[in-house]
C-alpha cells in the first residue's frame, strides 16, 4: 500500500481485495495523525465518522452494489457543510458551527461510496492566494514547508501532495482550485459555473465561486466530477443541461485539436525559465498531434481588478449574514445591538476578509456603484466575450497557471501584490468557464502548473487532453522529497 497511489490504482486494489476499505482508511488517517502537524492541512479529523463509512463501503463491495469510487478515501475543504460536522472556512467566526445537513456535493460522494477523512485548512472564507489567512493557522507546502501551498484550498492540495489522502474537494472563486494545484503539484478542475452544485457551500462571492475536485492524476478528476456534477434543484445558478457525467468513458478520446495560446498570459510571464518548461509541455501535445495557434484575449489586463471589485462587492454581501445573532461566534456582554454588530464582527473575521467586506461595501455604496461595480461587471462581460471569439477557432487554450512557484510564507505582505499571484486564473471564473490544472515541471525544485481553458460544459474534452499528457509524462507522478 503506496500514499501516493491514484484513486483509480486505489480502487483496482480494493477489487482485487488486496486490502479492505477499513484497512485503507485506517491507513490514511495514521498518516494524517502521525505527519499532518507539519503542514496543518486538516482542521477536523472525522475518524469515527470515516470508519463508519469504510465498513459500509466494504459491505457494497461484498454485495457487488459498489461504485467506481465506493471505499475510496477523500478530504473536504472546510467551505462545504457537512452533517454533524464542525464547518469553520477557516474563519474564528464559524469556529463553533456544526452543520446540520450535508451540501450537495458532499452528498453525491457519499452516495458514491466515497470516505470522508475530515474537513481541510483554507483561507479563511476562501479569501487567499497562499493559504495564510486561515484562523487556524498557515498550511505549509510538502515540497517546501516555508513555502506556501497556494490558496484558498491549499488545504486539500497539501494533504493530496503529502500522501495524507488521495483527493479532496475544493472551491475556485478565482483560481483557488488551480493555483494551490500547481503549487503542490497535483491535479485540480475547476468546472463549469453551475455544473457543480453550490447548495451547502458556504458563500463567498455567489456569481463565482464553483465547487470542483482535486487529486493525483486527470483520471481521478474525471471519476470525481462525474459524481459531483449535475443539476440540483436547491441550487438557483445549478444548469439544467451541464456536465453529461461522461468525463471517465471519454479521457481515451484522441481527437487531434486546436489550442490556442493567448498572446497576453505569455506576455506576462517574467520568468524564462517557467517559459521553457511551458514549451516543453506545448511540444507533447504537438507530439500528440494537437496544434498550437496564437491567440488575443485583449481585455486580459483588466481581470484583476474586476474580480475584486466583482467578489468583494458579492462577499461584502454574503458576510453580512455573521452577525452574533443567529449562529457562529458571538462577543461577549454586548452593552446594544450595535456593539453586538460591531464587537462579533470585529472579533470573528481576520484582516483579508476585513478589508474585502470595506472594499465591497465601497463599490456597492451610494455614489460609487455605477463608477466601480456597474463598470466591472461591463468589463467582465468584454472578459467573457473575448473567450467567447477564442472559442470560435480554437477548442481550447494552454496557459501557465501562477505567474511564479510556490512562494516563501511571509514574503508577500502587499495585498495588491498578493492579488496579482491570481493573473491567470481570474478570467476564466469571471467567464464561469472551465479549466483544467496539472503539473508540467519543476523549476528550483518546486511544482509548476499549466492550464487547458475550455468552452463551457467541456470538461469531458479538457480531461481528455489532460490525460493524454498524463499518458506520456510523469510530473504528476513525483513526490515532495523525504516522504514515502
């Protein structure tokens, strides 16, 4: 029994009866309590919960009622409810809340038959590049513990690197499933807006944010969105006609393709050396008989801004529901109402979501809404638009995924800079369109991820591609050096 085997190696191993779901769980959670204090990738461990799961996977297998994924372990990041479980985001301001019923994607995999190992660290209420902003401390990257892992589900891509689960779930908002993906050197999808259900999922920025796996390898992916998508009537953004739930059967498929590579991302890539690696990759495709054209994404430069006027005016509202009446934390003695508002407010939230609430509560003010959210939300519409044009041509596009690799914890204390770590990843999710993360490198020792951006609902095809590099590379095969 390897930590480091794919789902799919996981699941032939539990069919061949090489080990039980017991034996596999109980494996992964001594790894998780004997490693994790060095990475802080877990805020709860739900092992009596896991074991539980992992006996009646066993008694599927035996029936011969079991599914692809049935005694599989897995890990969700801490945005996703989960019954009888505590949920924090990552926040001191949901630290005491137990969620009393299961999001949806949480319950398509439990009917999967997959095991829930417990809930990952995440900055907190998803606001973060690096994962620092959690209330529960930093996650430290298993390449490099002074190196961050990426945010905000660098949670669930730390504890996939270091062997201590298999997959996990995670949510993108902006790149928060893609950029911790290829700072970890793992695997992660960001479907289409709406083909994952957002019911149970706590908000952050509601137009964006969009529930998604991450894993070992493309094939896992695939095995994970089939179960996770589809449409939920509890959810009023969920598609009515989104992924098919063919991702798996379709990851052979061969078709020789068109991919564009837009002119702008290259342009702002500063490091040659992350450039060469990028060509390297470009070369397998073409080996594979994919072609490569140039392609213009002319409003590029202006996603950065757009996405934090867009998400901090949509979290500015979503937060405002933490108030020390309902749920989750309350101060102490308030004297009034507004010194319960103030104090609860005050004490529960840190100071990146602090200053995305002013920023947001700004755009949406009196005065200030036409000149700042109304103008973003025409800028995300051109943003979308030149995808759109793209598309017409291409059946996808490669890009890098992070303008560098991992960085040192501490280094970056500018916002402004820290927010431009998300330059290739905020397009796409202002376009709602999906996008595929993998590694292709290593540059000083450290992952390096690229993307394959596709039309919406083409999931099935963008995994496709992803598996056939796969097929002939092994980057996603390493592991952080010291662990086995």
């Amino acid at each position: 029994m390897t930590p480091f085997a794919t789902l799919t190696e996981l699941a032939a191993a539990l069919r061949a009866k090489q080990f039980s779901s017991v034996e596999l769980t109980r494996y992964y959670l001594d790894r998780i309590e004997r490693l994790d204090a060095a990475y802080n990738s877990f805020i709860t461990v739900t092992r009596d919960r896991a074991l539980a799961q992992a006996a009646a996977a066993d008694a599927r297998l035996r029936k011969g009622t079991a599914t692809a994924l049935t005694g599989l372990p897995i890990a969700h990041k801490d945005v996703f409810c989960t019954k009888n479980v505590r949920t924090t985001c990552g926040s001191r301001m949901l630290d005491n809340f137990v969620a009393p019923y299961d999001a949806t994607a949480v319950a398509r995999l439990d009917a999967a038959g997959l095991v829930t190992l417990g809930k990952t660290n995440m900055d907190e209420f998803a606001m973060g590049s690096s994962c620092e902003t959690s209330y529960y401390g930093c996650v430290r990257n298993p390449w490099d513990v002074e190196r961050v892992p990426g945010g905000s589900s660098g949670g669930s891509a730390a504890a996939i690197a270091a062997g201590l689960t298999p997959a996990a779930t995670g949510t993108d908002t902006g790149g928060s499933i893609r950029q911790p993906a290829a700072f970890s050197g793992v695997c992660g999808l960001k479907p289409t807006y709406g083909a994952v259900s957002r019911f149970g999922m706590v908000a952050f920025a509601s137009s964006l944010d969009q529930g998604g796996p991450l894993a070992r390898s493309v094939a896992d992916l695939a095995l994970l969105i089939d179960a996770m998508a589809g449409f939920d009537e509890r959810d009023s953004t969920s598609a009515v006609h989104g992924h098919p739930g063919d991702a798996a059967r379709s990851l052979h498929d061969a078709k020789p393709r068109t991919i564009g590579v837009p002119k702008e991302y290259f342009a702002a890539l500063e490091d040659p050396a992350l450039a060469a690696l990028f060509d390297a990759a470009r070369r397998v495709f073409e080996q594979d008989g994919h072609r490569f054209v140039e392609v213009s994404l002319p409003h590029s430069a202006a996603a950065v801004p757009t996405y934090y006027v867009v998400a901090s005016a949509e979290a500015s509202t979503n937060l405002a529901r933490y108030d020390g009446v309902r749920y989750g934390h309350r101060c102490d003695a308030p004297r009034d109402l507004t010194d319960l508002y103030e104090r609860t407010r005050s004490e529960g939230f840190g100071r990146e979501v602090k200053r995305r609430i002013l920023t947001g509560t700004y755009a949406l003010s009196v005065g200030y809404f036409d000149a700042y959210y109304v103008k973003a939300q025409r800028v995300r519409r051109l943003i979308r638009d030149d995808f759109l044009k793209a598309f017409e041509t291409v059946d996808a596009l490669f890009a890098p995924t992070a303008p560098s690799i991992a960085f040192p914890i501490g280094q970056i204390s500018d916002p402004v800079e820290m927010y431009q770590q998300d330059v290739f990843t905020v397009p796409a999710s202002l376009a709602g369109i999906p996008a595929l993360a993998l590694p292709c490198g290593f540059h000083a020792g450290l992952p390096v991820g690229m993307q394959l951006i596709g039309p919406h609902f083409s999931e099935s095809a963008l995994l496709a591609l992803g598996a056939g590099y796969q097929r002939t590379t092994d980057w996603h095969r390493r592991v952080p050096p010291g662990l086995r």
